[in-house]
C-alpha cells in the first residue's frame, strides 16, 4: 500500500509539471498583423527579378507601408511602390526609397 502511495505522491507533480509546460506551448503569441504584412510585401519585391530587394527596406504601420533603402533607377523605385501597393491591406505608401 506504500508503494503506491509512493508512486501516486511522485506521478501528481510530474503530470502537473508536464501539463502546465505543454500549456506555454500553446499559448505562443501569434504574429502581429504588421509585421506579417511587411513580410509578404517583402516577399514580393523578393520575387520580382528587375528590384535588387536585398536593398530594399518594409515597415508597416495600419496599412501604411514605408519603402527605404536603395535602388539603381527610378523605374526600380516606382516599381516596388507599385507591388506594395498591390496588397489589398495597403492604406498608403510613404516610398522613401533614394535612387543611387
């Protein structure tokens, strides 16, 4: 009867153990909105082959996107104004992007 006393006394604090870490799993913060809209703009300027995207910053704020960094040409800088623009999250965009 001891024995499973014994055993009982041990296995409540390791179930309890267990079941609040696997709790702090499931609890994870989800993404804010922002930066996942960020993310799939820059995803965007990464797919397009004629935009050095590398250069190229994104930062959003409710649905306002800022563009910075550098481009070769002007065409480049109106051209990820016009993929950042293409997300239909998009309010407006400051394009702060300099032409080098």
């Amino acid at each position: 009867m001891k024995t499973h006393q014994l055993i009982v006394a041990i296995l409540i604090p390791v179930f309890f153990i267990v079941g609040c870490s696997s709790l702090s799993f499931r609890q994870q913060e989800q993404p804010d909105p922002d930066s996942i809209l960020a993310m799939n703009i820059r995803a965007k300027l990464i797919e397009n082959d004629n935009l050095n995207a590398a250069a190229i910053q994104v930062k959003a704020s409710d649905g306002l996107i800022v563009l910075s960094g550098f481009v070769d040409n002007d065409q480049q800088r109106k051209l990820a104004s016009t993929i950042a623009q293409q997300n239909p999250e998009v309010k407006r965009i400051d394009n702060k992007i300099v032409v080098k």
